[in-house]
C-alpha cells in the first residue's frame, strides 16, 4: 500500500517540497494524504500513486490522468497546482498529483447521514451538470461519477454546499487511445452506464446516467443497485430504476431520462444543466422540462450513381426503371404531327387529283388578295358642292370646275 512505507521516509518531503500528513481517501490504484507546501506555505491533497508496475495500460493511464487534470480549469472542478514522480524509495518510483484541499464532506458522507432535501440536490445536480457540460465540450468522459468523487464545498454560512467533481484516474478522451482493454469494465460497479456494463465504447450520454443514479441515491438514500460488481452490472440491464412514489413528478421524469437504457435517449449536459438551474429558482425545487426526444443524427444514405441522360429522339431508345441489366422495357411508339400525316396522303395520291388540288388552292388564294385589295384600297374623295353663282363669276367658277375633272 502506499500509506504503508517506512516513517523516516513517510516524514521526508516528498520532492522536498510537501510534507505529507494523514490519509484522507485511498482507492485501488492511490491514496491521497493531506500535505503542507513547503515553498509556498499552504495546504493541498496530495494523490500518491501506488509504485509504477510493469503494465504499459496502468502507466499510460496514471500519465492521463495528469495531462487531463493540467488541461481543466472551472468552478466544479478540483483544481491541479503541479504533479511529479515520488523518488523516496529506491526503484519504486511514484507518480503523484497535488490539488487544491477541499474543507468538506463527500457526497457519499452526506447521503449517509440522511437523504438530501430537494433544494440541495438541486444545487449538487446543476453543479455536477455544469462541470460536466465543460468536460464534455472538451471531448473528456468521466467514467466514474459516484457520490464519493464529489466533494461538498462550504462556501457562505447558511448556503447550500457547492459541488465539485474530483478523480479523473479513469477519464479517456472521446475517440482517443483506449487506456483500458477492449470490454473490460472500469468504473465503481453500483453507478455504471449499461454500455460499460457491456464493455461497448462510451460517449458523454454515460457520464449522464451514472449521475442519474447518482441523484436517485441522494433522494432515496440508498444505492439503487447493490451487491456484488456482477449482480450490480447486469441488474441494470433487466430493470429501470424504482422511482419511489413520494418523488416529485418533474424530479421523477428528468431521473427517468438521465437513466434511459438508450444513450440516444439521455438528455445531454447543458440540457440537464439549464433544467437543473431552474429548480434553484424555483417555489418547490422543480426542475425545468426537458425535451421530448432528443435529436438522433442519422447515418447518411449511401450515394447513388447519376441516372443516365434521358432523351427522346430514336424509336431504339429505352427507359431504365432499375430492372437487371439485361432487361429493358421496349420502346415507345413516337407520335407524328398531323401535317406529317398529311403530307405522306399527298404524296400517295394520282397526278390528276394532285393537280387538280394545286389549282383549287391557287384559285383560293388568288381570291383571298383580291378581297384584301378591295378591303385596303383608298376610298374616293367626296365631292364638295360650290354654291350657286350667277352672271359672268359664275359663268367663269364653272369653266374652272370642269378643266380640273379628271
């Protein structure tokens, strides 16, 4: 164990820097020690690494987990001040991390000593959802959501605790390197996702509904499948989680939500967020709805090839109604015009009856610009009667009027 060297080397500053304290958490893979920083004269927790061993996954995954913690900077997050290697005992070289010391409880001490009210799981779940939400955007899956991984921070006398999400030992990044074997199952057994039950890969929906038995346990007070790491891994693969009676409706159907079997189904979490903060202002503690359904993205068809040109000049042609390749339908008849018809009767006809047609048509169309003629010549202009003039005048006006008759 890490705790379980010897005391004069236990009392040496690791680093010489941070004198280590007691043990306040220990897990399969570190225990993690109060520490005082010598150089700058301030309290930190300080993860120890059990001694490095020969497996290349357990490295690679000690070795994550400092350059994911490095990367994460928000609120809800315990934040990391420096990592290193422990060199105290001679060939067991130890990987360590040194984060900020939380003055509190964790969840899993809280919900032993009695199950939360509805105004302080609203708080826990729009804390936890908000460190999410930004983990999640930086492509980062937990893995391991669990009462004991969330610490409870006082911040003002009479103010809920505030939340923040520690342990990212078992954290992978979306559609990064493995740092597990294929289907096998890494996670605390009592709050897995159906998917890692099943060793299938893991996205952002799985972190969601571990923290959906996570809240379940907050309102009911007990682990919503316990028993062995077997019977509690596959108990969730046979029912949903009992919801007691006494939940509110609204608390009920986000829970119910959060632990869909699809992940598809689950609600994501800025979404869990956003109807999480509205319970923090709400008369009764409610949670906002969410969705309906959320959006599944649909793989896209597979393309088609371009449907030859269509044309319609050729009796031969055919058309293509995706029968094999050796059918095909038989042409359509193309339709004539009426003058094509007409034409062909023409030319089957004697040369009298031709001629005689000629001279009909001729003798019409001879008649029809005789009858435009008529129509469009120019009326005669109308005569303008003089008045009557006796004596010589007259005599002269009427000699005048007859020399320019036509």
């Amino acid at each position: 164990m890490v705790d379980s060297s010897p005391v004069s080397v236990t009392a040496e500053p690791l680093g010489g820097r941070y004198q280590l304290g007691e043990v306040i958490g220990r897990g399969g893979m570190a225990s993690v020690y109060t520490a005082k920083d010598l150089n700058l004269g301030r309290n930190v927790a300080l993860k120890l690494f059990a001694p490095q061993s020969a497996d290349p996954d357990e490295l690679r995954r000690q070795e994550a987990e400092i350059e994911l913690l490095a990367t994460l900077n928000h609120p809800s997050l315990v934040t990391l001040f420096d990592a290193g290697t422990d060199t105290r005992i001679p060939n067991e070289p130890r990987p360590f991390l040194t984060m900020e010391l939380v003055d509190g409880q964790d969840l899993r001490t809280r919900i032993r000593h009695s199950p939360l009210p509805l105004d302080e799981l609203a708080v826990v779940g729009a804390g936890i959802a908000d460190a999410l939400a930004y983990v999640h955007g930086l492509g980062i899956v937990h893995r391991d959501i669990k009462p004991a991984n969330i610490l409870l921070v006082p911040v003002r006398p009479g103010e809920p605790l505030r939340p923040k999400l520690t342990d990212f030992g078992i954290a992978r990044i979306i559609n990064g390197t493995r740092l597990t074997a294929t289907g096998t199952m890494v996670g605390t057994a009592a709050y897995l996702s159906p998917e890692q039950a099943r060793g299938a890969d893991l996205g952002p929906a799985s972190d969601i509904y571990s923290l959906g038995l996570v809240l379940l346990e907050c309102l009911k007070g007990d682990v919503e499948y316990p028993g062995s790491a077997v019977e509690s891994a596959v108990a969730r693969l046979h029912r949903a989680p009992a919801i007691p009676d006494a939940v509110p409706a609204e608390w009920a159907r986000l829970i119910r939500a959060m632990t869909a079997l699809d992940p598809l189904d689950r609600p994501s979490a800025a979404e869990l967020e956003t109807a999480l903060r509205l319970a923090l202002v709400s008369p009764g503690s409610l949670p906002g709805p969410l969705k309906e359904e959320s959006t599944r993205v649909l793989p896209a068809p597979p393309s088609r090839p371009p449907r030859p040109p269509q044309t319609r000049a050729g009796a031969a042609e055919t058309r293509h109604l995706n029968l094999p390749a050796t059918e095909t339908l038989p042409a359509q008849p193309t339709r004539r015009p009426a003058l094509s018809r007409g034409t062909a009767w023409f030319s089957r006809t004697r040369l009298r009856t031709r001629l005689a047609l000629i001279l009909a048509l001729a003798a019409v169309l001879a008649a029809g610009a005789a009858i435009a003629a008529t129509l469009s010549a120019p009326e005669p202009p109308t005569v303008i009667p003089y008045p009557a003039v006796s004596g010589q005048l007259g005599d002269h006006l009427h000699d005048l009027e007859k020399s320019v008759e036509p």
